[in-house]
C-alpha cells in the first residue's frame, strides 16, 4: 500500500511560491529566481505554521530586511495569503524610507514575467493592486496623511526602531484598524531600537516574556558583554554575514570603531544590533535595571528624606523625587510627577509617551488647566513634610517665588534648598548619582515615567572634565533625572536618621 503524501505546511507553500515566483530585485543576481535562505526559511515557518498576530523580526542593518518584507508583501497581495479585496500597508518613519519598501515591490514585480500582468503599480501614489483579487498595497510614512479609510489585513512595518519613545501615531492607527479583521498580520522588520523606552523595546521585552503566544520573535543581536570586534560576534547579529552581507565592510566599520570610540555606539546598534543609544546617555540601560528593585516604604517612615525638585510651566515635566537612604547605604526613591491636563494627549502624541496612561495609571499627576499648577506641587511637599522627617528639598530657582507662595498658604516650614544648574554644583550631583547607580545603591522600582526620563538623559562636559545633564542635548524629557540628582547631591550622601515627630504632630525639633 503506497504511503500516503504529507501536504506542505502554510509555510513551505509560502516558501514554495517565493522562489518560484519572485526574482532578485538588485544586485549582483538581478532577475535570478529568489533562493531563501535556511533563516529566511525559518522565519516564515515561524510565521505561517502557527497562528500568528503580530512577527518581530530584528537584526543587523544590511540583511536583506526589506527585500524579504517585499517578497511576504507580494504573497499577500498576488500569492496564496492573498485575501479579496485585502489591504496591505507598509509603515515607516518617513518618506524616504517608506519608498524603499515600495520600490523593491515594484522590482520584484517587473523582474518576475509570472507577476507582472497579474499586477498594476501606480509610483506616483506608491500604491500596488491586484484588479483580478481586489487587493492593494499603499506605502505610508509617518509625516504623510493615513486617511485611507484602513482596515488592513497585512502590515509590514519597516524599521521601527527609529521611533523615539513608547510610542508611535502611525503604528496605534494601523494596530487599531486591524483589529476589525477576523486574523490580521502585523510583522516588524527592523533593526533595534537604542533605549529600553522606545517602542520596539516595548514591544520586544513584551514578546519575550511569552505571555502572548501569538506573538513570535526572531531576534539576531550579539550579547553585551561579548567581543564587538570578533567575527563571531558579528555573525550572532548578521545571519546573512559572508552572504550577501560584505563581510569585509563590516571589517572595515568595526575597525572605524575600535579606532574612533565616538562610533562604537553606532556600530553596535546598527551592526550588532544591541539596545545601544547613538547619543552618549548619561547611563546604561543594563546598570539602571540593576538598580530597579523596589523601594521600602517603610525606609521613609523611619529615616531622613531628601528631595530633589525641578519644576515646568508647560511643556516639560515638573519633577518632585524624594528620597530616603537605609542603614545599609541604600537609596529608596518615591518619584512624582506634574503635568497639566489640558492637552495631555496632544503632548503624548508629540512626546511619543503615553502621559494620559501613566496619569489613569497614577504615575503621574496632571493638573486642572493648561500649566503646572503648583498649588498640587505645594500639596504634595507640605504632605510629606507633615507625615515625615525632610531634612531638605534641592531646587532649581526657576520659578520657585511662584511655589514658595502656595507654601506659605499651607503654613509649610520646609526647608528648601536652592541648587545650581551649572557646571560648579551640577557636576558633584551628577558624579554622586553615577557612583551610587553604578555601586547598585538604588531602589527606583522602574517607575515609567522616571525610567523614561533616565533613558534620555545625556551630558555635556566643560573643557576641565565637569559634567551636567543637558536638556538640550538629551533625547527626550529628563527633569526626572535633573530632581534625582539634586535630591542625592550631598557631598557625602544624606545620612539615615531615625524619624522625628514632626511639630505638626506636637513633637519637638
């Protein structure tokens, strides 16, 4: 009795159809007929053998990512995965780079006699069709209009790393669109993103945790403390390495990197495709997680607090940070934070930070009207003060008649501190919050908001090596950070105390 033929998976029929179908659309082997490779092969496995709502794909720069998102653009729009009448899109973070996946699609097409009169292109539009099945393919950026009326079946969307921040306009309306179809496909194609806030970070450490099994991810990324220079190392992160990834260009750029430091940051990210910020952040991703136990409460109630205040009007945050150091040297941190509510989500589209969540989440404040009322900032000092031992509160002078004043309706007795911004005072508070995150002496419990701001922080440094925390220079809102330095800027560190009665309680001082 003959044995019965085993039918080919979704994914070896989609593996199938690309090489028979789709042609090289650049380079040396121009028009040949496309052979995959053993880990293109497993990624589309990875995608089509089991059900799958959203695929992350990340690796090196020059991989061969956006000829491979080209060919499942076309399975989708002309092949087997093509659904009537389906919509397709491909995102990007800009026009430039929206076109590059709109015109290797339109290679693909004319290079492949099979496709072409199955197939309508209208470059001018960036757009793809299938008349004979109805479906189309637009190519979107994130500074170009998204009124298409979408409800796409199949979104590619292409380098999201370069999205700032957790997150993205484009990236929610397409998410969201999606979800009036019975089983859409989102897949991510893209190089890492350098800090932990950043959206592809989010949703990376999300797919990590394997909480969502439909929700697959290939990650090719070198480990931190492995040989940036090695070979091997370079391989971990570049599967097309010695393929059609030029080994000897990556040679060359590890060189540039190993002889210039300023680009090693560079290299790492965009070739060993490590979570590596390109501006120089104040601290390691890797070292501020070591630090994000959570704080004991109770530490507050038994020892001295300091604090750390760095007020806004508008835009920026206002950041009140208090903190209280045990008695094995270990600073617990009790981060708040202000924003005023109106325009809150015109702020979190701007900021790319989801402020209206982190306020419904209570890690933030957001005051009634348009500016920081400080009144709320007054509040939650005069509480502190009454409920708990403060030795002192550091303050950047901006503003701070405007808050003394709401003090003083609360009959506050606080001790405030004024504490320089420049190179003289910020220096000795940015080398002790250094010293302290690096010796692991910090308990912040990875609040968002602080965590957000520590992702951003950068510094600038004055011809005698001094250093501060620069907002202009840094990648986003770091106030945070300016009020953690300035609540830990005792020259020896605040002592712990035991905990007075306050004279708001009848105690003595």
């Amino acid at each position: 009795m003959a044995r019965k033929r085993k039918e080919p998976s979704r994914g070896e029929r989609n593996i199938a159809w690309i090489e028979r179908y789709c042609r090289v659309p650049e380079g040396a082997h121009v028009g040949a007929p496309v052979v995959l490779r053993p880990w293109q092969r497993d990624m589309i496995r990875s995608m089509y053998d089991t059900q799958t709502r959203r695929a992350i794909l990340t690796m090196g720069r020059k991989n061969g990512k956006t000829s491979f998102s080209a060919f499942i653009l076309l399975l989708h729009l002309v092949g087997p995965e093509a659904r009537r009448n389906g919509q397709l899109f491909s995102a990007a973070q800009s026009r430039d780079q929206a076109a590059l996946l709109f015109a290797l699609a339109c290679k693909c097409v004319r290079q492949s006699p099979e496709l072409l009169p199955f197939v309508q292109i209208r470059e001018t539009a960036k757009y793809i069709g299938c008349p004979e099945i109805g479906t189309s393919y637009r190519a979107l950026s994130a500074d170009a209009s998204t009124n298409y009326g979408l409800s796409p079946v199949l979104v590619i969307h292409d380098e999201l790393g370069q999205v700032k921040g957790p997150r993205s306009e484009l990236y929610d309306a397409l998410e969201t669109a999606a979800g009036a179809q019975a089983e859409p496909l989102s897949i991510i194609i893209s190089t890492q993103a350098p800090t932990d806030a950043d959206l592809l970070s989010v949703l990376i450490d999300d797919a990590m945790t394997g909480a969502d099994p439909m929700v697959k991810l290939t990650l090719h990324t070198a480990p931190p403390d492995a040989d940036p220079f090695a070979r091997e190392t370079w391989a971990m992160a570049n599967p097309a390495l010695g393929d059609f990834l030029n080994e000897s260009e990556v040679a060359r750029q590890a060189e540039d990197a190993r002889r210039m430091p300023s680009r090693e940051a560079s290299f790492r990210n965009l070739i060993l495709n490590q979570r590596i910020n390109t501006h120089s952040p104040f601290i390691a991703p890797a070292v501020w997680k070591d630090n994000g136990g959570e704080p004991d409460m109770d530490v507050f109630e038994d020892c001295a607090v300091v604090g750390g205040l760095d007020l806004s009007a508008r835009n920026d945050l206002t950041a009140l940070i208090f903190a209280a150091r045990d008695r094995q040297g270990v600073w617990h941190i009790d981060p708040k934070f202000f924003v005023p509510e109106d325009g809150i989500h015109d702020r979190s589209a701007r900021d790319r930070v989801p402020y209206d969540m982190w306020r419904d989440q209570g890690f933030l404040i957001a005051t009634p009207g348009s500016t920081v009322d400080y009144a709320w900032v007054a509040e939650a000092l005069h509480q502190y003060e009454v409920e708990r031992n403060v030795t002192a509160v550091r303050f950047d002078r901006w503003r701070i008649d405007v808050l003394k004043a709401e003090l003083a309706k609360l009959g506050s007795r606080i001790n405030l501190e004024a504490h320089g911004q420049g190179f003289r005072d910020m220096a000795p508070a940015v080398d002790n919050l250094e010293s302290e995150l690096l010796q692991r002496r910090i308990r912040h419990g990875m609040h968002p908001v602080l965590t957000w701001c520590a992702s951003n922080a950068v510094t600038v440094m004055d011809p005698t090596g001094n250093r501060k925390l620069d907002k202009s220079k840094s990648y986003g809102r770091i106030d945070g950070m300016v009020a953690l330095a300035m609540a830990l800027a005792g020259p020896k560190g605040d002592q712990p105390l035991p905990r007075r009665a306050s004279i708001y309680e009848g105690g003595t001082v």
